[in-house]
C-alpha cells in the first residue's frame, strides 16, 4: 500500500431523529455523476441573494490559523476559539471577554523567553469543571481557568493539532481523563486534576501511520463493557482499555487492496462507529471512497462497507445527519448526503464559486437546515435535501484568492444561532430559530464542547 505524503494529507484533512418537515428524495430520482443529486450552484453574479439568513455579527481576530473548531463554554454560550497563537473568548456580538496568554500575567512560555514563540494552538476541548484543554504544534497541551489563567502545560512526543477527548459525563463527579493522539502517532491517557500520565504508547510503541488533527473517542462502558478509547489511524482502527491501555481489538483496513482513512470517525447512539476509507489513490485523490461501519465489538462482531462515490475525491469530513444520514464533506465535490437504511448517497451539493474546497464537518438543525464552512473561504447553508439557501464569501486582505480561510465545523446554538470559524475570521449566521437536531454526532467532538463523548447524550436519554 502506497504511503507517501500521507504527513501531508493528514495535515489537510481537519471537519436518529426524524423530521417532520426534511424528506428525502425519492430514489428513483437519484442521478448524477456522483451517484446522488448533484446541487450545482449558478456563478454568483447570476444568484438572487435570498434573505433566508442574516450575518448578526462578524470579528476578524488578530492572529489565525490551520483548521481549529470552537467550541461553547458555559450556559453563557461564549464562544472559544484557538486561532494562531491565541486562544479568545467571544461573548455577545463577537466582544472579546479575554485572551490568552495575552491576559495571562503569571504564564512564561517554557523556556523562560517570556516571548511567545511561534506556536499554533489548535481546538478547544473542555475538561474538568469545563476547563479548556486545547494542543499546540510544540508538543504541549495546555489548559486554562475561567480567568485565562493557565492551569498546566503537559509535554508530550509530537504536535498536537487535533482535540482531546474527555472521558466520563459533563455532569459527574468522577475523575475525568484528558486522551490525545499526536500528529506522530504518539497515544496518552492522562488525569485532569493532576496532570499524571494514567498510560501512554510512546518511543516504538507509536502508530506507523498517525492521521494529523485526528480525535481519539471515547467508547463508554455502558456500549462497550468497559470504558474505551478508539483512536483511528491511516491503516487502522484500535479500541484500548481505558484504565490499562490494552489493546481490546483492532480492525485493520484493507491495506492489500489499497483502502486507508480519509475521514475523521464518529460514533453514533449504540456505539457504532463510522469513518470514510478511499480506495486506489492518484496524487491527493481516490478512485472509489467507502464508508465502514465497526461495532462496539469490533471486526469479531462484523465490518460492513458501503460504497459511498465512485468519483475521483478524497472525503475529508464526517458528521451525523437527520433520518440516518451521515454528511460527508470532500476536497473537490462539494457535501455528500449518504443514506445508512439504503447504503444510498441520495445527493451531492457542488457549489461552482472559485476554490470551494475542503468542507468541514457540517451541522444539521432540527428543521433540516445543514451548514458548514468550506476553503478557500466560503459559509453556506442548503436545506435537507441539498438545495442551495445560502452562501456567503469571506474577504480577504486586498480580495487574495490565494489565501486560505481554514474552515472548521460550525456551531449551533439553541436558538439557531450559527457559529463559523474560519481562518481569523467569526461569524455569527441567523437563518431560522431551531437549533441543532437531536443527534448522538452532529458536529466535531459529538457536542458544543468537543469532548469526542457521547456519554452526555446517552446520560441524557436515561430514564429517571
């Protein structure tokens, strides 16, 4: 299996219930080159701007980045965002409440400079009583209170330009878990409230094909017997122990017949987890892409593929979509909707605006509405079946086309509120007031807080 520039392409990639007013097309209908509707959007001289959604507020920040999603801290709904060198913490209007380290007047960069050095932070996770966990591409994680002051900064073998995921429930009172996977396949379980490495695979131990800005999930043990962490690499899937470290399965992709992940994984409400693999590579593209289905008990408990395109892509992104749907985000071809009752892709959006490419994780709402960001720097929005609603162009200095707006995966609040992150930019969209669909995955993370856990979710659906 061909493995060069598979450092580049990780470093490229990071992105049930039903509705009563989205409804899928017919089947019969499906045909296009893509193997679903193909949503083409007219050249944007010639669209009639809809009023469907309103920009209510913008920022423009002062440094920016690669691909880092936000993240929703508190039920004051601040928004935080890693961007370049600085963590901010946006409240109403897109007002900057802190940053950090800039408001941080006890931090000293390690090595005592007391100057930043050119680091990167990367996605926000919150951890322990909500504390903001968050990588850098200098081997640290590092996390910070609700005054912007650091809490610790943990070294570790590689960049880290993923999240972490954080074991237990929001709600508990049990210890929680920082787990991390770096961008040289280096794999740490670690406690929050004291910083020491419950376990960790490092030296030799490391995987031989990490995917950069991955997230590990967390497999809780009401689905999977005992507490798991699933880390997805280019050439397999591996389920620890969560307390040992020790290896409960692994699923390997069928590496003699040229398939390696492309996508990031999700989980879905019984623990199944899903994730995109394309099939024969030329340069940055597949010939065929396939979405795998693994259950909480692994190869052992059956594998299902399901051919996902057959048109040269490379999926980049995965979420959960309303009426058993998943959304996969592409490089070229825009937003799949793919179908899991028919193992159908049941259309396929391509706007044809200049360099769309790249679409991060999008989100659905509860009224169907799907929104996501995609480079070089665009926002849009289209309905449940793909139809074009909304779009917007994100400026760059002196209108550059050149220049990259790495997207990330949106929020949405309860009241329909639409948060973008795009290289330096924010901005908060209003197209309708119905908030995100009840989903066990509906964006990166699972959750507004990008904790890779859908132990809330399943918390939540318990009866009393």
């Amino acid at each position: 299996m061909r493995r060069v520039g598979l450092m580049l392409l990780g470093a490229l990639v990071a992105v049930a219930c039903s509705s009563e007013t989205a409804q899928l097309p017919p089947i019969q209908d499906i045909d296009s080159e893509f193997g679903g509707f193909k949503k083409e959007v007219a050249d944007p001289q010639e669209i009639v701007e809809q009023e469907l959604c309103t920009t209510v507020w913008s920022k423009t920040l002062q440094t920016g980045g690669s691909i880092s999603h936000p993240a929703v801290w508190g039920k004051s709904d601040q928004i935080l965002v890693a961007s370049g060198q600085k963590l901010y913490a946006l409240e109403d209007a897109g007002k900057i409440a802190w940053t950090w380290p800039d408001d941080d007047a006890d931090w000293d960069w390690p090595g005592g400079t007391g100057v930043a050095p050119p680091w990167e932070l990367y996605t926000p996770a919150l951890g322990r009583e909500f504390y903001p966990i968050f990588g850098t591409n200098a081997g640290y994680v590092i996390s910070v209170d609700k005054n912007a002051r650091a809490r610790f900064a943990i070294k570790v073998e590689g960049n880290v330009s993923g999240a972490r995921a954080i074991s237990g429930t929001s709600d508990s009172k049990d210890e929680k878990r920082i787990l991390l996977v770096t961008d040289l396949g280096a794999i740490y379980v670690v406690k929050d409230e004291n910083q020491s490495i419950v376990w960790s695979w490092t030296g030799d131990q490391k995987l031989q094909y990490p995917r950069e800005g991955s997230q590990p999930l967390v497999g809780p043990a009401a689905l999977y017997a005992v507490e798991s962490m699933l880390v997805l690499a280019y050439d397999r899937l591996l389920c620890f122990e969560l307390a040992t470290g020790k290896v409960r399965w692994e699923f390997v992709i069928d590496v003699e017949e040229n398939k390696e992940a492309t996508s990031n994984a999700i989980m879905d409400i019984e623990g199944n987890v899903y994730f995109v693999a394309g099939e024969d590579r030329t340069a940055s593209e597949y010939a065929r892409s396939y979405v795998f289905k693994v259950p909480p008990g692994g190869p052992d408990a059956g594998v299902e593929t399901y051919l996902l395109t057959e048109a040269q892509t490379r999926v980049v992104s995965l979420s959960q979509g309303q009426q058993k749907t998943l959304l996969a985000g592409t490089n070229n071809a825009g937003l799949f909707s793919f179908d899991l009752p028919t193992k159908t892709t049941y259309w396929n959006y391509v706007a044809s605006e200049q360099n769309f490419e790249m679409v991060a994780q999008p989100i659905q709402g509860a009224d169907g509405l799907v929104y996501f960001g995609a480079a070089r720097h665009w926002l849009h929005v289209v309905n449940s079946t793909g139809d074009y609603q909304w779009h917007d162009r994100l400026d760059t200095p002196d209108d550059d086309l050149g220049a990259i707006l790495w997207p990330s995966s949106p929020i949405l609040l309860a009241n329909g509120l639409a948060i973008f992150h795009n290289g330096n930019r924010v901005h908060a969209v209003h197209c309708t007031d119905a908030g995100p669909a009840d989903l066990a995955w509906p964006r990166f993370g699972a959750n507004n807080h990008n904790t890779g856990n859908i132990s809330d979710k399943l918390t939540e659906a318990t009866p009393e």
